[in-house]
C-alpha cells in the first residue's frame, strides 16, 4: 500500500508539474476540498512564487466553504483572491453566462462565475480540481456499489415482491432517497449497467412523466455509454474502477468537462486539469479496490499525500461547489424564475398546470419539490427563447 501511495504521490505531482508549463499568468481555483486543495498544494511545492488562488464565497454560510479555502492559503501562503457572490451580481451575469452555453445547463453558470473573477485578475490559464471525485471514489455511489455487491442476494428475490416492497417504502417516507430505493429494488438484477443510471438520474421518472405530455425520454442511453465503455477489457476492472469509468464517461465528460470548458472559453480563460492525466488515471484505474475502498473521504488520495493538507480539510462534511439556490430561488431569482416557468407552461410539449403547480409548492416550502427542478426549467426555457426554439 505504502508503495502504491508513494507512485500515486508522484504521478500526480508530476501531472501538475506539467501543466504549469505556461507563457501567460497563471493560477488555481480553491474551493477549500480535497481535491483543489491537492492541487494548490502541490503547485507550492513546485514552483517558488506564490500560488494565486481564487474562490467563491456567500453570505449564506452553510453553502460557504471560505474558511476552508482560506486554512489552504494560509498553509500554502498563496495570494488568495475571494469574491463575495451575492444575487444581485449573480443576476447580472446569468444573461451572458446562459448565452454561452450551446445547450441548456444548470451547473454551467457556477462553472462561469469563478472562471470571469479569475480572468478578470489577471489570469489566463488556471488549475483544477476537477477528476479527484471521479478516480478516488470521491462520489457516494462508490459505497453504494460495494453495498449493492454484498447484498446482491437481495435480487435473488423475486421482482414482484421486491417491486411491491419498494412501492411501500416510498409511500411511507415519501423523500427522494425512498423513491431512488424504490426504483432500485425493482430493477432487473443489481449488475452496475442497471444501478449506476440511478446515481446520474436528472428527474425522478414520476416527476418527468407527470410533466411532459410526451414521456419518450431516452432512459438507456447511459447504459448503452456504460456497455461500450465496460464490455472487453472493462469487465477485468476492479468494481470501484469501473464505477470510475462509468463516471468519467458519462457525467464528467457530457457535464463536468463540457460546462468547464464554454464557461472559461467564454471569458478567455484556460482550465487545466491535472487529475485527469492519462498516466495518473491509467495506473488509478489499475489499483484494487482493497486500496481504494473509501473508509474516509479518498482515502488512497489522502494517504498518498502525506501532510500536505490540513486535517480539517480532510475530515470535514462534503459540499461541492454549489450555490445557494434554494435560497435565492424564493428571493432574488424568484422574479426571474416566475416568468420563465409561467412561459414554458404554455409549451405544447408540458403539462403546465402542474409544473405552476410544482413552483407553487416550492414558494410555499414543500420540501417533495426540489429546487433543482424548478432551476431547470428555468433554464430550459431561457435556452429555448435564445436560440427561437417554438414548440
């Protein structure tokens, strides 16, 4: 284990190493989290000037992850850089941030706001990071996969009952988490090309098919992904790898990395992305899931760097970089929202009374209606007036 620390160690500094290779300004994003906080530290060891790192902070404390950036930075001595987002400066890069997107997004405007302070500092190229998750089990579906492995038993028992059981346990908790059980105790077998789709899943299907008229999503086109990617020499990868694959291959790349990309390219900025090196994800994807099995956080990760990072860093609750929508979607989005969801209500293809019925709701606090669908739609259809999509 020791030795496999010590090689992981090396190839990713190695990784940053080379992507610090640059004839222009350069610096780091800072969330504050394992995997940025690698990068930024590994870029101090490299180079001798100080690291210009660069992070988002709210005013609503429980989406801000400022102290931990800051813990970073202090260690590392960078010139850290931190831009307080509040709504209204929110609202007025949404227009441009949506604008240049060539498909509807809703992560892609995060991904626009801390690429436009980055290169409005002066910086052109920036590090990432983006990968960590992806390659050290950073994701609750890794322990969801090594629980489904030692309970496949239960897809032994017949389909029906497990179907009817499911069905009662939604009926009773009445939360997203049971209706995702629910849909995972009457799927076929408990094989990663069924499960996996249910990590990734947009909409719950009740929610999609009570909203579109015509209900003909294309559920399996992640399983199609999943068995391109994993057939032939994917089937000899360890469980966790392949998880890594099936993540990779289909929510980095058609998300993370796509978003990453027209959001910085937007404003002129580079993104690098260390953790994404082929050599560093070829030898990861190799190493037995006994190495990899997230007792922490990426726990191979951490392990293989030392003390680089400060223990609060490491041992704290995961975030992401999200932004307070909940919150501001009641508030100072909510005028915003409210026209664009009455306008795709009257779309041919939606059921608009009960999407105004679901936007209802979530003015008034039920927690059944997620912020997330009611930010999508919002989305959507500003993508459909941008690009004069009639329907």
């Amino acid at each position: 284990y020791q030795e496999v620390c010590k090689d992981v160690y090396t190839l990713l500094m190695e990784a940053v190493e080379r992507r610090l290779i640059s004839d222009v300004p350069f610096g780091a994003f800072l969330s504050g989290g394992i995997d940025s906080s690698a990068v930024v530290g590994l870029m101090s060891r490299i180079q001798e000037q100080k690291v210009k790192t660069f992070t988002i902070v709210f005013d609503e404390e429980e989406f801000s992850e400022a102290k931990f950036a800051r813990m970073v930075a202090e260690k590392f001595q960078t010139d850290h850089h931190e831009f307080r987002l509040k709504p209204d400066d929110f609202l007025r890069e949404l227009p441009v941030a949506l604008a240049s997107l060539d498909h509807p997004s809703g992560d892609g405007p995060n991904s626009y706001t801390v690429s436009k302070i980055t290169r409005e500092a002066g910086i052109t190229m920036a590090l990432s990071g983006l990968g960590g998750d992806e390659l050290f089990a950073g994701y609750p579906v890794f322990n969801r996969s090594i629980q489904l492995e030692q309970k496949k038993w239960l897809f032994q028992v017949p389909r029906s009952l497990r179907t009817a059981g499911g069905a009662l346990y939604s009926a009773l908790k009445k939360d997203t988490t049971a209706k995702k059980t629910a849909q995972l105790l009457g799927l076929k077998d408990g094989s990663l090309r069924n499960t996996f789709p249910l990590s990734r899943q947009v909409g719950m299907p009740d929610y999609v098919a009570a909203l579109l008229k015509n209900n003909n999503v294309n559920a399996d086109a992640i399983q199609r992904i999943l068995d391109h990617e994993l057939g032939g020499r994917g089937k000899s990868l360890p469980l966790l790898s392949r998880v890594s694959v099936a993540e990779i291959t289909t929510y980095m790349q058609n998300v993370l990395l796509r978003d990453t990309d027209q959001m910085s390219m937007a404003v002129a900025l580079e993104v690098r992305v260390p953790f994404l090196d082929y050599k560093l994800a070829e030898y990861t994807l190799g190493i037995s899931d006994e190495y990899k099995k997230p007792l922490i956080p990426k726990k191979l990760l951490v392990d293989s760097l030392g003390d680089l990072l400060p223990h609060e860093v490491v041992h704290r609750p995961k975030m992401g970089f999200v932004f307070p929508w909940a919150v501001w979607l009641k508030k100072e989005l909510q005028p915003l929202c409210d026209q664009h969801i009455r306008q795709l209500a009257q779309r041919d293809f939606i059921h608009g009374d009960y999407l105004l019925q679901s936007w209802k709701r979530f003015q008034a606090g039920d927690k059944q209606v997620r912020w997330l669908d009611m930010w999508l739609c919002t989305v959507l259809e500003h993508w459909m007036q941008t690009n004069k999509i009639e329907s």
